[in-house]
C-alpha cells in the first residue's frame, strides 16, 4: 500500500510540473499601435488578459519586439499590462 501512494505521488508531481512548463512567448508590438501574440492581433493594453487567456504559465520568458516606426506609448501598455497580470 506504501508504495502504491509513493508511486501515485510521483506521477501526480510530474503532471504538475509538465503542466507549468516554461515558454518563450514573443509579442510584437506593431506600428499600427497594436499586438500580436501567436498570429492574434490585440490591443497593447490587454496583452496580459489575452496571455492569461492562453495559459502561458507565469515563469514563461516574454519577449517584445517592436516594429522599427512604432511609438513607446504601445510598448508601454503591453509591458503594464504584462506586469499587472502577474
């Protein structure tokens, strides 16, 4: 009986750190004043809604890019709104 609950224990560990996997999520910031996530366009202002909406998990690695003629006025929606969603 010990071993079958040692066992259960360690399958049930290893789903959960399979399910909060690190990912490297890329938003582009585009000149247009909008994101794009995965192929989604999206207003800066709610990248974080949207990337919690995905699941990415929060130990995920986001990177921004931005387009050569964008303003920093976008950029800095998509990283606050990055920052309040955790």
């Amino acid at each position: 009986m010990r071993v079958a609950w040692i066992i259960l224990g360690i399958i049930v560990s290893g789903t959960s750190s399979l399910a909060r996997a690190q990912e490297n999520v890329v938003v582009r910031v585009l000149a247009n004043g909008t994101c794009d996530i995965s192929g989604t366009n999206v207003a800066c202002a709610e990248v974080g809604m949207k990337l919690r909406s995905m699941h990415v998990p929060e130990n995920s690695v986001i990177g921004l890019q931005g387009d050569l003629t964008v303003t920093y006025a976008p950029v800095a929606a998509a990283i606050s709104s990055i920052k309040n969603a955790g």
